[in-house]
C-alpha cells in the first residue's frame, strides 16, 4: 500500500508466460477469497504461505477501478479467517507469487491456479505498486518482464482479481 493515504498506485500487465526469474524472487503461495460486493467496493480474506513456513492472514478492503485506488489492510488471527472464510464460497481463487525487488520497486508476478475461464492457457500478471502519484508511463520495467508482456491491463477490471475469483473474466 502506497503512502499514508491508504491509496495503492499499481500497475498490472498481462504476460503471455512465466518470465524467467532471477535468482533473488521471494515465492508465496496466496488463498484469497472475496465477499459479495454489489458496487465498488471489495472486501478480501487472504491467507499467505511463504517458503519458510510461516503463515499469514489478512483482511482488506478496496475501493476504485484503474491505476489509483483506496485499500484499507489489516493482520487477522487463523481464527478470524476460518470464521469468515465461509462467506467467500464462489469467490476464490490460488495463485503463487514471485516478488521480486528492482531498482526500489517491488515486482509480483501471479501465477494463477484452477481458473476455468483460463484454462486454454494459464494466466500469468505482473505487478507494479508506485510509490507516489507520478508519471506511471515513467517506470522502468525490467527487461526480463517486458519480454513477456502481452498489454498493460491496468484499466481493465476483468483482470482485477475479483473478477477472476467469481470467475467472470474472459481473454
């Protein structure tokens, strides 16, 4: 999450495959469910697992569309997560995670699993979270990203995961 405002200024690219990876990518497998949401904004349980074992659970909620939007997170107990996990049944999704840090920026590429309107073709984003509200064109992408990049799908919101998880999308 970007500054002290609660905003998050990502941008996201459609890949056409893995990308191959150096050496320094952090790996999580990521669980994510979403309540019903009949307007703008979206409510999310996650569970992450990190390769050293360690677990953790969030709940966050965003608001907005495209490049800016409102995100609201906070740490919740296993406890938490297993009472309100329920309330995300047909909206869910499993995706492991690459995060890796270049030039200051933090990159996540999400490899998305069991995703039936994808499954001619496995569905690979990558990720970008911007540090200020500068010129978003303006940020490098590294070299052994942009080889895979099909388009930026920023500013369409069949690609945000929401979307995906109540399986909505489709390429």
């Amino acid at each position: 999450m970007s500054g002290d405002r609660g905003l998050e200024i990502e941008r996201t690219f459609l890949l056409k495959g893995m990308p191959e990876l150096p050496g320094t990518a952090e790996r999580v497998e990521i669980e994510q469910g979403y309540f019903p949401s009949g307007g703008p904004l979206e409510g999310r349980l996650r569970r992450s697992r990190w390769q050293d074992g360690r677990v953790a659970h969030f709940h966050t909620v965003k608001s907005g569309v495209g490049l800016i939007r409102k995100e609201t997170e906070r740490a919740i107990d296993a406890h938490e997560f297993a009472d309100r996990w329920p309330a995300t049944e047909g909206r869910r999704l499993s995706k492991t995670r690459h995060r890796i840090e270049v030039a200051g920026l933090t990159w996540e590429i999400d490899q998305f699993h069991d995703l039936p309107a994808f499954e001619e073709r496995p569905l690979f984003l990558a990720e970008v979270e911007i540090p200020e509200e500068t010129d978003p064109a303006g940020i490098p992408i590294p070299s052994w990203i942009s080889a895979a990049i099909v388009r930026e799908v920023t500013e369409e919101p069949r690609f945000r995961n929401y979307a995906l998880a109540a399986r909505s999308a489709t390429i």
